[in-house]
C-alpha cells in the first residue's frame, strides 16, 4: 500500500509540473506574439521588417549623408586658346543656355588674332562636368582648375537654427498678443523685431547656400591664336626678364608721354608768356645806370663844430729837371 501510495503522489507531482510547463509556454508564445505585433505596427522611422535597415538610410531627424544628398558647391576656372573668339564664345553661351543655365558675366575684348572673352557660366550642378568638357574642345585647353566645397553640415547648421528662430519669433508675438501694459508692448515689439531681423538673415544665408549649390560657376575665357599661353607667362631665365623689363619700360614711357601730352597746354598757356617775361626784366635791370658814389670823408673824420679847421693839403714841391752832361 505505501509503494502505491508513493507511486501515486509522484505521478501527481509529475502531472501538476507538465501542467506548469504548459502554461509558461503558452505565456512565453503570447508574449511573444504581441511583441511581433507591436514591432510590424512600429512607425517608419524604426528597422524595416526585413530585419536590417536600409543602407545610407538614417533614423528620423538625423541628416542624410548619402554622397548625392550633401550639399556640394562647385568652381570651374579655364582658358582655352580658340581661331574665332566670338564663335566660341556664342557656342559657351548657347551650351549653357540649353543646359539649364544662364551667362552671369560677359566680357569681350576685340583685337583680331589677340582677341579675349571672358565668361562666367552658371549652369546646373548635374551638367557641370559634361558642359567643362564641353568647352575644352572648342579650341586647345591651356589651364583648367576645378574646385569643391561641401557645406552640407553648414546647411543642416542653417535648417536647425531657423527652425529654432521660427519658435522665438512665434513665443515673442505670443507674449506681444498678451501685453497690458505700455512699456511692456514696447519691450516685446522690439524684441520682435530683433528676432525676425535675425530670421530674415538666417533664411538670406540659406537662399545664397541653395543658389551656390544648385547652379555651378564656370569662369571660361577663349582667347585667340596670338595670344601668349599660361606657362610662358610663368617661364624664368634672362630673356624672360628682359621681355618683362622692355614691357615696362614701354609702358612706363607711354605713361610719361601721357603726362606730359597732359601738361603741354598749361605749360605753353602760362609757362612762355611768364619765361618771356622774366627775360625782359632782367635786360631792364642790366641797362639802368649806376648810381653815383657818396663824397669821401677825411681820415681824421670830419671837424667838430666850432673848432679850428685843419689845413688845407699843400701841393708837393717840384721836383727839378736834371740836366745831363754834354
């Protein structure tokens, strides 16, 4: 009887275990279950259902610094040495006209085989290689330079401090809606002011950082068959110095002669009439006479009044002739 009453104990033991074994189960299913369901019902900012996330994509308010999202402003400086200038130059315009873009600046200079035009071409950001390219085979290409500048944490910079004006100036025309008394309007309409000025100039910074990053510059100039090359301009050596010294000896001399073609007039208007006048008042001067001399006064100075007057000068004794001997 104790072995069967053993026996039964355990088996009720073991059947109150499966028991709870079973229901934790259960339990451990349903947890799960709902935090499945809670994860395909989370929002769009959190990791696709797929498991891993999307790759140079970020979580929400994070910037996107994927390679074609950052804000990259392009300069392009070149100088291609063409036969016809002013062709070349309408080629750049119409290319860049039928890129998208437009000429900012046009300057022309005409002097036959030493003709010079230079261009400054805004063209879209997409089209900036292509149109570079572009231009470099209208003629032979003797420099090109091109620079970048990524301003892409200065933009997010700029977007994060006017959406934070935006809430101050908001706040401060709040505050102005419930002011009662005078001096308090005046404080909080100037504060206003103050901080939609600095709005205004946050917003100008970003139209200037869009504009730069939308539309490229190209600073092209063509320039005709005589025209000297960047690299002789750069050359050193004892006839490179000597061609740089005559050129500004000539253009020293034309300076002069500038100067004095300027002078000239003044100089034969005023100057001769005042040298010829100085001319005949120094002859004046040579021709008046001499003014007669003062009376010499006696050695012993003259007599004091009253006194006995001193002798008159006696004539030496002559002297006698000699005779000479027969």
């Amino acid at each position: 009887m104790s072995r069967q009453m053993g026996r039964r104990r355990g088996s009720t033991w073991a059947a109150l275990g499966l028991a709870v074994l079973l229901l934790a189960g259960c339990g451990a299913g349903g947890d799960s279950a709902d935090s499945n369901g809670s994860r395909a019902d989370a929002p769009a900012g959190g990791a696709p259902a797929g498991g891993a996330a999307e790759p140079g994509k970020a979580g929400a308010g994070a910037p996107d610094l994927r390679v074609d999202q950052r804000s990259i402003i392009y300069t392009g400086t070149m100088r291609v040495q063409v036969d016809d200038v002013e062709g070349a130059a309408r080629k750049a315009v119409a290319a860049v006209t039928a890129a998208g873009g437009f000429v900012g600046g046009d300057q022309r200079r005409s002097v036959a085989a030493d003709a010079e035009a230079e261009l400054e071409l805004r063209v879209p950001a997409a089209k900036f290689t292509a149109l570079i390219d572009e231009l470099a085979t209208y003629g032979r290409q003797q420099r090109r330079e091109v620079r970048t500048q990524d301003v892409t944490e200065e933009t997010v910079d700029l977007d994060a401090r006017i959406t934070t004006q935006r809430a101050r100036v908001e706040s401060a025309r709040k505050l102005l809606a419930r002011a009662t008394s005078i001096s308090e309007l005046v404080s909080l309409e100037e504060d206003v002011a103050r901080r939609e000025a600095d709005l205004a100039s946050l917003e100008a910074k970003k139209r200037r950082l869009a504009d730069l990053t939308a539309l490229s510059t190209i600073t092209v100039t063509f320039v005709g068959k005589d025209a000297s090359t960047a690299e002789e301009e750069t050359d050193t050596g004892f006839l490179v110095g000597l061609r740089g010294g005559w050129r500004v000896f000539v253009a020293s001399m034309s300076i002069l002669l500038t100067v004095l073609g300027a002078v000239l007039p003044w100089l034969l208007t005023f100057g001769v009439p005042l040298v010829v006048l100085m001319v005949v008042l120094r002859r004046r001067r040579r021709r008046r006479p001499a003014p007669p001399a003062p009376p010499t006064t006696p050695v012993g100075g003259p007599p004091a009044p009253g006194g006995p007057r001193p002798p008159a000068p006696t004539a030496p004794p002559p002297v006698p002739a000699t005779r000479s001997a027969p």
